[in-house]
C-alpha cells in the first residue's frame, strides 16, 4: 500500500480559499455553541428531525429505501424492521446513536471501526459485518447502456487489515498535533478510507458516519442538528465528482486531495448556514404557518424552491406552503424566478425599502 504522509498533504492543501472555509467554520462554530448553551431544550424538534433525515439521505445514496411513514417508525423505534433494506435502515439507525451519544468514547481506530461496521449490519445477516472484505472489490460506475466502467480498484484485501491500521495510526498522530486542524484532516482520512475501501458493502455509509464521529470528537456537533447525509445525498454528482477529481493517483501517490477537502469543507459551512436559518424560525415559533413561510424568505439572501422552504420547517404541509407563497406574490413581496421544477422564490427587497 502506498504511505500516507498527513503533514505534507495538510501543508499543500492550506491554499487561501481553504484558509479562508477554515475560519468560516470556527466563526459559525462559536456561534452555535452560544444558542446550544441558551436554547438547548429549543433544540430537540431539530435533533429528531435531523436523525430522520440523515439515515434516509445516507441510505438513499446507496439504493436503501423504505416508505416515509416506514422511516419514521423505524428511526423512532416504533416498529420492527420488515425486509432487507429496513434492517439496514435499523442498523444505521442504531449507529448513527451510538455515535451521537458515545463520541467521547469512541476513537478512530481498527478495532472501533470494525464493531461500528458489526452493528450496521446486526440486523442483516449478523456475521457479514464487523469484518474486512474477503475478496477484492472494485468501484465501478454503471454506464447508460448498462455496462459498468471501473473507476477505481481499491486495496487488494490481503493488505486491507493493515492498510486501516496505517490509517487510523496516522491520523491519530496528525490530529493529536496541534498545529493541524481537525477540520482539515478529515477529509484527507476519508478518502483515504474510501480508497482503502475496507468492507465487502456499507463503505459510503460507513463513510458517513466516520464523518459525524470525528467532527463530533474534534468539537463540531452542528451534524446532531443539520443533516450532513442530506446535504452530500441531494447533491451527490458533485460527492461523486469530487471523489473522482481526488482519487485520481492515489495509489502512486499522485493524487489531490483538494476537490475533495473543498468540498467536504463546504458542506460544513452549508450546514452552520442551515442551523442558523433553523435557528430563526425556532425564535419566530410563535407566529403562524404562513407569517413563518414569510421570515424564512425574509431572512434569506438567496433564491430559495418550495422543496427548501419546506425542508426549514417539516411541520408545515405542502398545500400551506403553496398558498402562502402565492399570498406573499399577489402582495408584491416574493419574485417568483423560473418555472415547473425549477421554479424559486426570492424577497423582494424594494418592500423594505418602502
């Protein structure tokens, strides 16, 4: 296996826009710390919400589906897994807790990796997870005609046990310095997991998890509220893309782990933008469902679809939406832009200056 080098890889990625992500995210963590500490009962909707979220987006990513109402139950501990995929949805469920609830106690390394891989899976065939892959593995991209292009070849899995032990063995002596940022380091760890590609199935989803899990142990918990699975599953070409733009050489040594660290860095920062917009409507609580729909457009500088509107506040239907949008047009104070899938809504900024 090639050797992973996290102090030069950390050195070339401190490019200005990176710098510049970095200390957006310290600025947004600082800030919502200060509401946990005030408003932390406040928070709970956004905890439920975000849980439910999160195990459907990083789920769907891999073609793992149930029916909402099916989801909900089983994140809710409501009802017994059925079939295949819902036993993977439990399993994911009961990580993503154990990881919310345990960070502290859970460090990177083989052996923890291999029992939070066990419990995916505990469900579903019981002895297939908690154990590397036992053959070689590939990741291929299935084209239009049905035909599949390999993209990358992984690690053979003779080398996989200690390929992971290299990894976490360098991570964790990067990430104990501190003259680098965790922030930083996790993606590079990542797409090194993901090139190591250590399992038979449940790589991505075990991706994902690593993600909340180390955020969460180096201080950033804003993945408990807003659900990074989410925001990575509604834009996942650009997931895909970046992994592709990174991986590239890495077995040689050669690759770049910049598209990658770019991107991971910017869906944090969408994250904390998501918080603080939830965050307003939890201090707007009192007004109505559509006086609510208005501040969420009020308070947005950008363009925002009925799918986003609705994805702010869970609570409120579809059909309330819709008329309050079409009341906050025939007043004047949204501009609809586009049409049919595509259509958004933006304030309408001459109002306040009148």
């Amino acid at each position: 296996m090639r050797k992973l080098n996290y102090r030069e890889t950390y050195r070339r990625l401190l490019t200005p826009e990176i710098v510049s992500y970095l200390a957006k995210i310290h600025e947004q963590k600082g800030q919502q710390n200060l509401f946990i500490e005030a408003h932390e009962d406040a928070l709970t909707e956004l905890l439920e919400i975000a849980k439910i979220q999160s195990t459907e987006a990083s789920n769907r990513i891999e073609g793992i589906i149930t029916t909402d109402d099916r989801l909900k139950k089983i994140v809710r501990n409501k009802t017994s897994p059925r079939n295949r995929n819902e036993r993977e949805i439990a399993g994911y469920r009961d990580v993503l807790e154990s990881i919310h609830e345990n960070y502290d106690f859970i460090p990177i390394r083989p052996n923890m990796i291999l029992q939070l891989h066990r419990d995916l899976y505990k469900f579903n065939n019981p002895g297939f997870g908690g154990s590397y892959k036992n053959s070689d593995n590939i990741i291929a991209e299935e084209l239009p005609d049905g035909t599949k292009l390999i993209r990358f070849q992984p690690v053979p899995a003779w080398e996989t046990p200690d390929a992971i032990e290299t990894l976490c063995n360098t991570f964790n002596d990067a990430i104990n310095d501190p003259d680098m940022d965790p922030l930083l380091l996790l993606p590079i760890f990542i797409l090194d997991f993901l090139c190591i590609h250590p399992f038979n199935d449940g790589n991505g989803r075990m991706s994902r998890l690593l993600t909340l899990l180390i955020l969460y142990r180096s201080g950033y918990i804003v993945g408990k509220y807003i659900s990074l699975e989410k925001l990575i599953a509604d834009h996942k070409e650009s997931y895909y893309d970046a992994l592709q733009e990174s991986d590239a050489g890495w077995h040689e040594e050669k690759n770049d782990y910049l598209p990658f660290a770019r991107y991971m860095l910017g869906v944090i920062i969408a994250a904390y933008r998501d918080f603080s917009e939830r965050v307003e409507i939890l201090i707007t609580k009192g007004l109505s469902k559509p006086e609510r729909v208005r501040e969420i457009l009020r308070n947005s500088i950008r363009k925002l679809t009925k799918a986003e509107i609705m994805a702010q506040c869970p609570d409120i239907g579809e059909r309330t939406v819709e008329r309050a949008l079409a009341s906050l047009r025939e007043n004047g104070e949204i501009i609809k832009i586009g049409g049919g899938r595509y259509t958004s809504y933006i304030w309408n900024r001459e109002v306040d200056d009148k």
